[in-house]
C-alpha cells in the first residue's frame, strides 16, 4: 500500500476497509488522513461488473483498504473527476464543504 510509510513503526496502525458504490471509470478516495495531499485509487469490485444490461445501471463496488491510526478523519471520494460524498456515511459540514466522516476505532 502507498500509504504504508505514513504509519511506519507503528503497532497502533489498523488496516480499514473503505467501500464505496457509484458507476464511473476511476473512483478514488482523499482525506484529512494524509492531509488532503494525494488521492488513493480504489479497485473495482469484480464481482460488481456485469455484461447484462438490465443491471448496467446498477452502481459498482469499488474499495481499499487503507492503514490508519485509530481517530476521526474526514474523507471524501472522487468519481471521475468529480469530488461526491457518500449519503451512507456520517456527514459534516462546515461552511460550504462537505465531507465524510470515518471513524477508526482500535
């Protein structure tokens, strides 16, 4: 994981599983967990592609897993360019951002 080095030396570091649904080409995921600096590509489900094009409308799964120190951070996710909260997550706002919350418990 890129993100590895962040946590290095570390034994309060736990991996957690981010999943998110939407239909797009590239979805990723940024944060208050390194600052807001880089995005973090996530992977497609493959168990959520289908050729059938009655369900072709339905979103796909995409997730990864990220090694973070047990806290509250804020996230959001980034569909094909374009930055979306999840409305199946805690919500915050402050002024006009919005963003996710994730909580990492120990």
């Amino acid at each position: 994981m890129i993100w590895d080095w962040l946590c290095l030396g570390s034994t309060n570091a736990v991996d957690v599983q981010i999943d998110y649904w939407a239909n797009g080409e590239v979805v990723e995921i940024a944060g208050s967990f390194n600052g807001w600096q880089h995005r973090i590509k996530m992977d497609l489900d493959p168990s959520s592609q289908s050729t059938n094009p009655s369900v072709s409308r339905q979103s796909l799964h995409w997730t990864t897993i990220l090694w973070l120190y047990p806290g509250v951070y804020e996230i959001k996710f980034i569909v094909d360019g374009n930055w979306r909260t999840d409305s199946r997550r805690e919500i915050v706002t402050s002024g006009n951002i919005t963003n996710n919350v994730l909580r990492v418990d120990q």
